[in-house]
C-alpha cells in the first residue's frame, strides 16, 4: 500500500478509510481488555487470487515480525485460542468459558 494514491505512505487511520461502531474490536477493548488489530495489506478489498501471492511476498516480513513481537501473551484455550498482551512482569490468570459452564459462573 506504500504505492497507493489513497493512503501517502501506504498509512491511513482505520477511521477515516471505513468507521466502524461497536465492533469486536471496540468490545473487546472495553469489556475484555483485550487489544485486537485489523491488518489491511491492500487497498482493494477483494484481490483476485492470482494477486496474493505477491501480496504475501510484499508483506511476509511485517507479518511475521508482528507474530515475533507477540512472545509475552497469555493464552487459553476454549472454543477458540485467545491471546492477551501482557506488559513485561505481568502475570494473568484466567478462565475458559467451559470451566465458567463447570463452575455455574455463566448463570
């Protein structure tokens, strides 16, 4: 995207492109404490398929530094596998949605 006439420098804030109200990323962030990003690596939304291999190519390395940087988290499993970042030192514990049916904490 750094080549897009759209965004200079292949930046945009999220909110100017498209906004977004009450989305996962707003409840997650209040409710949860979670931090979720969103990861746009093109400026057209639906690529053809003989595209992506060239947009993986142009964006491995970012990519893969994101996933790098994401050595303290906190993970459980559930439905699902969740991730939480933790500040250097800090410790979390939690609880999966199935200990909360065995425990009753969901009524």
């Amino acid at each position: 995207m750094s080549l897009s006439e759209e965004f200079p420098g292949g930046i945009t804030n999220g909110a100017s492109w498209y906004p977004i109200y009450g989305g996962m990323q707003d409840w997650n962030y209040i409710h949860a404490g979670c931090f979720e990003l969103t990861l746009e690596i093109s400026d057209n939304k639906w690529p053809n398929a003989s595209e992506l291999p060239t947009l993986w190519e142009y964006n491995k390395m970012s990519l893969i530094n994101i996933a790098a940087s994401l050595v303290k988290v906190k993970a459980g499993r559930g439905f699902a596998d969740y991730h939480r970042l933790l500040a250097s030192g800090d410790r979390y514990e939690g609880m999966s949605y199935a200990d909360m049916l065995r425990s009753g904490l969901n009524s």
